[in-house]
C-alpha cells in the first residue's frame, strides 16, 4: 500500500511521476480484480440488469405482441386443445369396457396432461437476444467490466484524493475530505435511482411505443448500453450538489443568487425529467430527486460560505488585536 504524501514532503517531478504511476497501477489491479470476480459471477449480473426488461417484455408477450408474443398465443391455442382433449379422454377411459383400451386411453392422458403442464409455462422472453456469434461474450465481458468500474470507483476516487490532496493546505485538506466522501455516495444512490426508477420507466416506454406497427426484439449490445448509459448518467447527475459548492467556493456564483434563482433550477430538473422516457407520473419522480439534490447543494453551499465569512471575521479580529 502506498504512504500518504503530507503537504509538507518535498517532491521532485520525476518522485510524484513515480507515485502517479503507482497509484495507477494500484487502481488498475483492482479494477481487474473487481473484473475477475463480476466475470465469475456474471450470470447473477446479467440477471440483475435484465429485471427491469424481463417484467414488461412478459406483458408484451402475454399480450401478442411480436413474433415471441405471436408463438406465446399459439401455445396458449394449443393448450385449450390439450385440455379439452385431456377431458374427453378422460371421459372415454371411465366408459371403455376392454382393459386393453383403458390402458391406452390412460397413456394418452398422462401424455396430455404432461403436454398441458408444459404449455402452462409462463410467457418466455425476458431475456434479449444476440444476433452474432460472438455477441454472447462480448456482452458478458462489457457488462462485467461497467460493473467492475461501479464496484473499484471509492478505490479509484480514493486515489485520486490522495494523490491531489497534498498540493491543498491542511485547512483546505479538511475542507475538501468531506466532499470527496460524498462523490461515490452520491454516485451510487444515483446509479441505485437510475437502476430502481428510470430505466424501468425507460424500457416501459420504449417497448410500448408503437409497439403495434414493429415485431420488437431487444437486442442483448443494444439494451445493455442503453442501460449501462442510464445508470451512469443518473449516477453523475446525483452530483449536483458537489457542482453547486464548488462553483460557490471558486466564486462564479453565490447561495444567495442560487436561491432567488430556484424557478430556473425547477425548470432545469423538470426538463431533464421530460427528456428521459416515461409517463407523468415518472416524470414527477425523476424532478422530485433533482430538485431536491439542487436544494441539498444550495444549503451546504450557505453552511460552507457562512463557515468561511466567520473564519475570515475572526482572522480580522486576531489581526486588529495584534
């Protein structure tokens, strides 16, 4: 593990190239670690990531839509048949008189009823499809790596901390330490919102538009970037209040004027909810986060500039008094 630099250590260029380097190669052995063990368990990722397809590519199916809809309603015709069949055979073996007869209408009837439980499946299709032969690795392996970037990322950002902060004053340094905590927070309770409200909304939206004109197929590469996408997004627009305390402390802007500001900043959230597929009331749940992310960055911005005016009022102070 590598020692922290203090702000007091003097390096040489050639002595924090050496410890870039390090630290890179740290953080790349552990995102190939992390890789190593989401490859190993990429069908419980796979899994996880088809759940918000698999609910509504059900309902599409059990409604006829599609060419996977299309064979779900021959199924279904076909096990009506089987019933019916299943009963009139059954009626026929309490009527026949020959033992011969009976016994064959008795096979008849388990085979029936065997082809009546396997038409009884629920409708197929949660899973999308790949089109080339190599697709099913290729996908595995992009989806093994977006998840190995989500699990290394406290590591990385750790990093990246420990290699920027000593440049920064001890007073800046305690200032700054909270903030970097906050970013990979942030980040997967943005990920967990994309995963849990977006894209459940997204794939219901797509899948059902003009659905009745197109045979839909999900294709595997496509859905899986389209989601990795969204999750990330969500994830990084979750950083809203890191963005708004530093375009405060830099002075490009001020708490106050974030405040008389806030039915731009209503606009703002509810226009990046309309730009993401979904109906009413999801747009409403993706503004509400937003707002409320805007909201949590505009008071700890007013905390931090208040902190900051009492620390320059008491170094005024001690200088008079000196």
């Amino acid at each position: 593990m590598l020692s922290p630099v203090s702000h007091d250590d003097q390096l040489t260029t050639v002595g924090h190239l050496e410890e870039l380097r390090r630290r890179l190669f740290l953080s790349l052995a552990v995102v190939v670690a992390a890789f190593g063990v989401c490859f190993w368990q990429n069908h419980r990722l796979l899994h996880l990531i088809n759940a918000p397809l698999a609910h509504q590519t059900q309902q599409q199916v059990r409604d006829g839509h599609g060419p996977l809809g299309a064979t779900y309603t021959v199924a279904q015709s076909a096990r009506d048949v089987a019933v019916q069949l299943h009963k009139v055979v059954g009626l026929l073996g309490t009527q026949a008189q020959q033992a011969p007869v009976q016994a064959a209408l008795h096979k008849v009837q388990s085979n029936l009823q065997g082809d009546v439980a396997r038409l009884s499946a629920p409708p197929q299709g949660d899973r999308p499809v790949t089109l080339g032969i190599g697709e099913p690795f290729t996908t595995t392996v992009t989806v093994s790596l977006v998840f190995a970037l989500i699990i290394a990322l406290p590591f990385l950002l750790m990093q990246l901390y420990a290699f920027l902060v000593p440049a920064l004053e001890p007073e800046q340094q305690r200032r700054v330490k909270p903030l970097t905590f906050a970013v990979p927070g942030l980040f997967v309770a943005g990920a967990a919102f994309g995963y849990f409200v977006v894209l459940p909304a997204a794939v219901r939206f797509f899948q059902n538009f003009n659905s009745d004109q197109f045979n839909v197929l999900v294709q595997a590469s496509q859905y899986y970037k389209f989601a990795a996408t969204t999750i990330l997004a969500m994830g990084l627009l979750f950083q809203v209040p890191i963005a708004i305390i530093a375009v405060t402390r830099a002075g490009i802007i001020t708490p106050r004027q974030l405040r008389r500001n806030r039915r731009y900043a209503i606009g703002a959230c509810a226009a990046i909810a309309a730009f993401l597929p979904g109906d009413a009331i999801t747009m409403l749940l993706e503004t509400l986060p937003l707002y409320l992310l805007f909201e949590l960055g505009v008071l700890l911005a007013d905390i931090a500039d208040r902190r900051a005016r009492k620390r320059a009022l008491q170094s005024g102070a001690v200088a008079w008094e000196q």
